[in-house]
C-alpha cells in the first residue's frame, strides 16, 4: 500500500500535523495529513486529493517537492509512506478529516505521539530542511 503525506510547511517555519479522529486506527496520534493513492493516480496526483478532502485547501502538483519515505508493516499488509515538503497552497487548513489541526516545530514534533511510519521522517525532514536553508 502506497500512502502520501505533504509536511506543509509555515512562513514560519513551523510544520503542520492533523490529530487522527477517534474510531480510526491510531487515533488521537498526531500525523503528516494525507492519505492513500488510489489505482491509477501519481502520487502527486493523490496527494493534492488528499490535502484538499483532509484540509480544504488547494496544492499545485508542481509545487511538491519530494523529500523522503518510510516504510512499515500493517499487520498483513506493508505501508511505503512518501513524504512531500509544500510551502505553497491556497487557502486555510481547517481539520475536515481530524480532530485537530497543530503548527510544530521539529522539536516539539518529536515529543508528540505520532504513527510508526511517521515518526522516522522527523530526523530526515530535519536534515532536508537545514541543507535547504
């Protein structure tokens, strides 16, 4: 199974995760928004899906960039996660898909309980972004 996720990333450098609703798997951890790619569709392609029904909010597939990804089981099933940064969207985020919507830094991400596969991305996204800077 192939999931995407965008770190959508703040003026201010702060980085913004969504709360999993109660009644869904790992509910209440603190999460990268974004979600499966269905049959057919690019990842890129998926993910402006996903942070628009998630979010409300608009992406330009260009303006993904691809950053890293983590991989983890599901029980039977085996999950590849591939994170996109994003500064540029249109519109407010608002937790359509959550339970509550938090601007972090990385700092404070690592002390935020987070799924397996998310977790693993904050050291990485950390060196992406001070190589960037």
């Amino acid at each position: 199974m192939i999931v995407v996720a965008a770190a959508l990333i703040g003026g201010d450098g702060r980085i913004l995760l969504q709360q999993r609703r109660p009644g869904r798997a790992m509910a209440g951890l603190w999460e990268f928004p974004g979600g499966k790619v269905e049959a057919g569709e690019t990842p890129e392609a998926a993910l402006v899906r996903e942070i628009d029904e998630e979010l409300g909010v608009g992406l330009d597939a260009a303006t993904l960039s691809p950053a890293c990804f983590a991989s983890a089981a599901l029980g039977a099933r085996h999950m590849i996660l591939l994170l996109y940064i994003c500064r540029v969207w249109r519109g407010e985020p608002a937790p359509l898909d959550a339970t509550a919507l938090r601007w972090t830094d990385l700092a404070e991400m690592r002390k935020l309980p987070m799924p397996p596969a998310d977790a693993p991305l904050i050291d990485l996204l950390e060196r992406l972004l001070s190589a960037s800077a």
